[in-house]
C-alpha cells in the first residue's frame, strides 16, 4: 500500500511538473505575441483583434497552470503568522491540516461553482463580442477550472509527503534524522 501511494504521489508531482513547464511555455509565447503585436500595431499600423485576445488565453493558460507549480515550489502566498514559532514536525502538521482544511475543499468548491459557468458558455457557443475576435470564449474559462484541479492535485500530493514524513517521524521518535521531501 505504501509503494502505490509513493507511486501515485509521484505521478501527482510529474502532473505538477508538467503544469510548470506549460506555464512557462505560454509565458513566453504571450511576451513574444505583444512584442508582435506592439510590432505590428506601432511600426506597421496594423493590427488583429484575434491576437490581441489571444494574449489574454495565453495569459489565463500561464497563470491558472503556475499556481500548481508555485504551491509545490513553496513560492506562493503565505502568511506565517503562527508557523515561525512551530518545530519542523508542527509545521508540517499545519501545513497538512491546512492542505486538507482550505486548499482542497476550497479548490473542490471553486471547481463546483465553475464548472455550470463553463459548460454555459460552451453550450451557447460563446465568442468574442469584439469583431475579428477569437472565438471559444469557454477556453479561458475552462482554465479556472484545469487551474484550480491542479490545486488540488499538488494539495493531494503536499498531503501525502507530509503524511509520509511524519509517519517517518513518529516511526523513529529518538532519531534526529532528517525529514525527507517527496520526489
């Protein structure tokens, strides 16, 4: 049961990983598309309302699929108001019963309320009201939702390592070896 579970909370890292290298990707892709597109508009006089839309959908694709990426690299938000004066094994259990207590279930509600919202504007085959502009309007959308499962996929992994971690711990109560970190 413990190898499937390691197992499994590496798939949920590689998942992660991915997320990250999708951000970057269109991270760059919107940087050169504005070039482009401050390029065309100011050099050239020209300009396409589809691409300058297109920015927002690589922007929403960058960022929705990086905040997975920035929880498991602890460079996200956070607000150590009580974790300063916790030992290392108190941080990890609050980190833990924070991933299970706000980060999952608020991500599992995120994704409920998101997801009518989504399948709306699919179903009515919503477009830009911009003439020229891009169509799909459920893309960007659909994104909240592709972000906030991978929310919960990286909260489901912390999850697991911390368990893992402290079950070492308590496991060898007079050693003082070191915690070891998920894959």
């Amino acid at each position: 049961m413990s190898r499937l579970l390691l197992r499994f909370e590496h798939v949920l890292y590689r998942i992660t990983s991915l997320a990250g290298g999708i951000s970057a990707i269109a991270m760059a892709a919107m940087i050169l598309l504005i070039f482009g597109n401050m390029t065309a508009r100011y050099a050239l006089g020209t300009g396409a309302v589809w691409l300058q839309e297109l920015e927002w959908y690589l922007l929403s694709l960058s960022v929705m699929t990086g905040i997975a990426y920035a929880m498991r690299s602890d460079e996200h938000v956070r607000v150590d108001v009580f974790s300063h004066r916790l030992s290392r094994v108190g941080k990890l259990w609050l980190n833990g019963i924070t991933m299970v207590l706000v980060a999952i279930p608020i991500a599992a509600l995120v994704l409920f309320y998101t997801w009518p919202f989504v399948s709306i504007s699919y179903v009515r085959g919503e477009g830009s009201p911009n003439a020229g502009g891009m169509p799909w309007l459920f893309l960007p959308k659909a994104m909240i939702l592709l972000g906030f499962a991978l929310i919960i996929s990286e909260a489901l992994r912390q999850t697991l390592s911390i368990g893992r971690r402290l079950l070492f711990h308590y496991r060898r109560p007079g050693s003082r070896r070191r915690i070891a970190h998920a894959p």
